[in-house]
C-alpha cells in the first residue's frame, strides 16, 4: 500500500509511515535539496536610498552583474529605503557579519576621520579630479584606514554633488543660512561646516526627513538631485539652490573579518566587479543629473544659483579645523587640492 500512495502522489500520508521506504525516500530528496541550496550563498548587500536613487541604480546593476557571473554560486540581495536600518546601523551590521555588504556615504566619517576630507566644502572640482584624488589619495592613505576598523572598501561610487532645498528663502550666501533648521547627514564635519556658514544644522536619518520637512521640524535639507527626487523632497520643499557645497562619493563596503572567510575566486569576482561597475555608477549620475534638475523645476521648486566665492570664502576656517584636528589631514588636503590644478 504504501508503494501505492507513493505512485499516486499521496506524500503526506507516506511522511507518517517513517518506518517506510517512501518516508526514507522523501528524506533523501528533502536533503539533496537542502544541500543543493546551501552551496549557493547569498549576500545581503544594504543602502538607504529610494526607488529611483543613484543608490539603488547602482545596487542592482552590480548585483545583476555579479549574480550572472556567479550564478548558482552567489546570489547578492539588494535592500533599499533603509530596510535593514540607517547608515550608522549598516555600518555596526557589517561589523557584526549580519549585513555582508553596503554603500555607505558621509557617514563614513563618523568611523574614520580621514573620510571627512569629502566633507571639505568645494574639495572635488570634478569626476576628472575625483579620480586622481581616488587613485593617488583615497586607495593609498584612506582605504587602508578603514580596513583598520574592520571595513574593507571595494569600489568608490557616487552620492553625487550636493544642493541646499529649505522653505524659508532661497540661498544665495551664506547669511541667508542664519536661523535655517537644517537635517545634514550623521557625519560631524557637514554639522560643523553648516555651523560655520550659520545653519542650525542637526543630523537625521534619511528615512526620517520627509516627515521632518513635511511637519516643520526641519526648515531644510542638502543632498544631490537623485536624493531629492527619489525622495520626493519637491513635495515638502519650495527653494532648491544649487550650491554644489560637497561632492560625496559612495563606497562599496564590506565586513573584513565574514568577507575574508567567502572563497578567494568569489572575493575577486565582488572585487573586480565593483570597480567595473564605476563606470555605469558615473554615467548614470551624469545623465540623471540634467533629467532630474529639470524634473524638480516642473515639480514646482524655485531654483536659483548661489554665490560660490562667498561659499568659499566662508570655508576657510573648515579646512584649518580639519587639517589641525585630524592626524595626518593636511598633507592629504594639501596634496587633492594641488590634484585639481
């Protein structure tokens, strides 16, 4: 009988005869699946932007491509808009080994001091010059800081150039920062620059600005294009300024200590694919830049160009605190500016 209930698909009635070569035989099936699924490993690879993002396009084109490359092997899971916590909480879970992978930005800072050089107001002139600053500064003298703190950087993507959006007043100078409530990113150097130029600036995750800037908590924000839109900022923001106050590049990160237990050919292969995947990182940001300027002007923000030089002038005294306060900045500020020339 029990042949028979096994022939017609009866398994549920074959489980309970354990005795039974059915049951046995659905045992073995049951456990060559198992093991078949347990060669495959899956990483879980975290940012906090939204659908739309440059965050979120860049995640999974890299986890297209490495899923295809590793297929059956590795399988990389991309989690967006903060689903596995905020930037500070994918730091401490890359740490801890419970998230494999994420694309961190200014928060960087807030673990390694160093990192705060991207901070410096109107440091990278352009992608040309981030890539000699990445090549002959960032790889040589900042990489090797974080894997200090158990974090390994495999690529430098983008954030992108940053603007200032409030409901006060548009911004032109820095006085008309005075009194501006203004959420900033947890990374202590964009509180201090915001500060000097005379902001009350407070840092938030980014999950939680909408509702501060719908409610009034928040007067204002600063964040590249594909933040604001991808956030949808154009609804609870009027003035957009295009200050450009800050490059912020992403980082490809990882856990040093779970990522050096994944196989060598494996570690190659995340390795050499996020710096493949720069290339689309760049081109992406470029395009979406004019599209997404255009997008926020139809959506109803008032956009006005501000003052740089006075922007500038007004940062002087962030590069001094920068360079005395953090070891061995001043040769590193030094040697990005001369980059640039």
């Amino acid at each position: 009988m029990q042949r028979s209930k096994c022939s017609t698909g009866r398994i549920a009635a074959a489980l309970r005869v354990f005795a039974g070569g059915c049951a046995t035989a659905v045992a073995v099936a049951l456990g060559a699946s198992g093991s078949a699924a347990a060669q495959q490993i899956e990483l879980k690879l975290g940012h906090v932007g939204e659908p739309g993002s440059i965050f979120q396009k860049s995640s999974e084109e890299y986890a297209k491509r490495v899923n295809a490359k590793l297929a059956g092997k590795v399988k990389v899971v991309v989690y967006g808009s903060s689903q596995l916590g905020g930037d500070k909480e994918l730091i401490q879970k890359l740490k801890l080994g419970t998230v494999d992978m994420a694309v961190p930005s200014t928060v960087m800072t807030s673990e390694v001091d160093l990192f705060g050089l991207f901070e410096l107001p109107y440091m990278v002139k352009d992608r040309a010059h981030m890539a000699k600053i990445e090549k002959e500064v960032f790889w040589p003298s900042l990489a090797p800081e974080a894997e200090k703190k158990g974090l390994k950087v495999l690529a430098v993507w983008e954030n992108g150039y940053r603007h200032i959006t409030n409901n006060k007043r548009p911004i032109r100078v820095p006085d008309d920062l005075k009194g501006i409530k203004l959420r900033v990113p947890e990374g202590k150097w964009r509180v201090k620059m915001f500060q000097e130029y005379g902001a009350n600036p407070s840092p938030m995750k980014f999950s939680e600005l909408f509702t501060a800037l719908q409610t009034g908590v928040m007067d204002g924000e600063e964040n590249p294009f594909t933040q604001i839109y991808s956030a949808k900022l154009q609804e609870v923001q009027k003035y957009l300024s295009l200050s450009g106050h800050v490059y912020t590049p992403a980082y490809v990160v990882v856990g040093s200590k779970k990522y050096g237990a994944l196989p060598a050919d494996v570690r190659k292969v995340l390795e050499d694919t996020a710096r493949e995947t720069q290339a689309f990182v760049y081109a992406t940001a470029t395009r979406d830049e004019g599209e997404l300027l255009g997008k926020l002007k139809q959506a109803g923000m008032q956009v006005n160009e501000v003052d740089k030089d006075a922007f500038i002038a007004a940062s002087k005294k962030i590069y001094e605190d920068f360079g005395k306060e953090v070891a061995g900045a001043k040769p590193l500020i030094d040697k990005a500016v001369a980059l640039g020339k």
